[in-house]
C-alpha cells in the first residue's frame, strides 16, 4: 500500500480528518478527486433532473460548466427551503440527495479552473457567493497535499461510516459551545465537517487522532473534561475550550493554526464558516455531505455502512462498486 492516511478522504474542502493538536495536515484531503479520464465523466452526468443520480443512489459529476452551474442551483433551491417554519420543506431524501449534488458540483468546479467564470455567470447572486466561497475551500485544503500519483492509495481504510447526528442535535451542541466558550458555531461546525464530515468517519488519523472533532489523546486529556472522545457532544465542547484557551477571542485565525498547524486549513476553516454565517441553513447542506477517499483510481465514494476492519484493495472494490467511483 502505498499510504494509509485517515485523511485520504472527504468531507469537507471535504473532509482532512487531521487532528486538533496533530502538528500538521494529513497526507491527502478527504473530499479530492484527481481522477485523470474525462470520458469517463462523460459517460455518468445529470439528466432533466440534476438531483436525480444522487436521489438514485448514483451520484454523477457535472461534464459541463452549465451543468455545474444547474446541479449548484437545484440543490441550493432545497437547502434554501428548509427552514423550521417552512411548510414545504423538503423530505431528508431530498435534502441529502441536494447536499451530495452541490459537493460533486463543487469538487468538479474546483479542479477545472477555466470553470468557475462560466459557472458564475449562469447562477444568481446567493449561489455565486456560495460557489466562491466554497470552492475556494476546496482549493485551500487541496494546496496542503501532494498530486503524485504515487503518492496515492491503492487500497481503502479499515474504516466505519455511519450516519451523522441531525443538524438539530449538533447545533444545540455547536450553540452550547459559543454560549460557554465564545467560539462562533459555524467554526465548530466547520472544523466538525473537516474533519470526520460531522462524525461519519469513525477511525483513528496517522498521528492518533480521535473522534469527532479528532483529538489527540493527549490533548483531549486537557480539554475534554471527563467526556468520551467519541461522543460529538463530548467533542464540540472540548473544541470549544481548546480554541479559547488558544485565544479565538482575540485572533481566530491563529487558534484555528492550533487546532491545526497550516494556514491553508485556517483558510479553509474560516471560509466553511462565513458561508454559515451568511446563511445558517447551509448546515444543513454541509452535513449532507459524503466521504470521498482519494486513491489512485480516483476519489472514492464512501457511503454510510463501509465497514471493513482490514484495507481493502480499491481497484477490487470498484470493480464489485462501479457507482462509488462517480
């Protein structure tokens, strides 16, 4: 094997899965997609309904800019609608199909950079801010990682992916913490999407990270105060007193670069957050999004239920998966 990083994956631009207190980035991101064939993109992209692989359970990457431009726009119309009050709000289904869309949107726009101008032009003023921001989130973490191929996994993690909690139950806990340690939500929201795409990813990093927020041990015996490493609750609020002690209130950004030693992840962090601050219903989006494990073969869809407890090979894997590999 030629790595084994928890942080091949996702979330969050994806998911980093580093560590707070880990001295530095993982090997690769967790929402990457270096995948060489544009053909094969071609063979898999969206019809009349840009929501309708994800819905099927085959997500497809935009072959186009103005089809980018229409997998961003259905899927904020459904993050836009679901509020508390709205009588039509979408079913979970459709919110998580909307969710995984806009991230395939975005990993595709991120990499294709003569994309993003054409993307712009075609989508109103809300999702323009809401493709720069996040595709220049994307393109902070992805600077923290090598594009050698041979650098690259041929196998999958001995990983389990299991369902988040609801944006309600972890809000209450992102909230708790601002309350009692002065640190914004929507960065522990952020942080919680970078680092295990909301506790999906249940594993422990290189450097021996755990958790939800991905704690080194160490560290946690500081700030988590008795609690369960593993417990989100638990996790936000170490994470809380974590970037107080390192002085959130008086310079976010050098707390984030202690949570995580690179400028990149501070960069990526804050700009998850400002698109929450903009607009809270993003959350909802965000945690809609899936784990990708960058191989050699590509970024590999992760869904909820991958267990294995050895590595497995990936090209194996595709072969019995075809869809995972959108």
């Amino acid at each position: 094997m030629t790595r084994t990083p928890l942080l091949a994956a996702l979330a969050t631009a994806g998911v980093l899965v580093t560590g707070a207190c880990g001295g530095g980035p993982s090997p690769a991101p967790a929402d990457d997609d270096l995948r060489p064939a544009d053909a094969a993109v071609a063979e898999q992209v969206p019809g009349d309904d840009p929501l309708a692989p994800a819905l099927a359970g085959t997500p497809a990457r935009p072959a186009t800019p103005a089809q980018a431009a229409d997998m961003v726009a259905a899927a904020q119309d459904v993050i836009r609608s679901d509020a508390p009050d709205a009588p039509d709000a979408p079913d979970a289904d459709l919110l998580a199909a909307a969710g995984h869309t806009a991230q395939l949107a975005v990993r595709e726009i991120a990499v294709r950079h003569t994309w993003l101008t054409r993307v712009l032009d075609r989508l109103g003023p809300d999702d323009r801010a809401w493709v720069r921001t996040t595709v220049a989130a994307r393109r902070e973490f992805r600077s923290m990682h090598p594009t050698s191929s041979a650098d690259l996994a041929d196998e999958l993690p001995a990983w389990r992916i299991v369902a988040p909690a609801s944006a309600r139950t972890l809000l209450r806990s992102y909230r708790e913490a601002e309350r009692r340690f002065g640190v914004d939500w929507e960065y522990l929201a952020a942080i919680n999407l970078v680092e295990t795409a909301f506790g999906r990813i249940r594993g422990t990093s290189v450097a021996g990270a755990q958790g939800p927020m991905q704690f080194i041990p160490t560290t946690w015996d500081i700030y988590g105060a008795g609690g369960d490493i593993n417990d989100a609750h638990d996790a936000i609020l170490a994470a809380g007193r974590l970037l107080r002690a390192n002085g959130f209130a008086r310079d976010k950004g050098a707390a984030l670069w202690r949570y995580n030693n690179s400028w990149a992840y501070v960069r990526g962090v804050t700009l998850h957050a400002r698109a929450m601050q903009r607009d809270p219903r993003q959350l909802d989006g965000f945690l809609a999004w899936q784990v990708y494990y960058l191989t050699e073969v590509g970024s590999v869809w992760l869904p909820e239920g991958y267990v294995h407890r050895q590595p497995v090979p990936v090209r194996a894997y595709v072969a019995a998966h075809p869809e995972r590999l959108p």
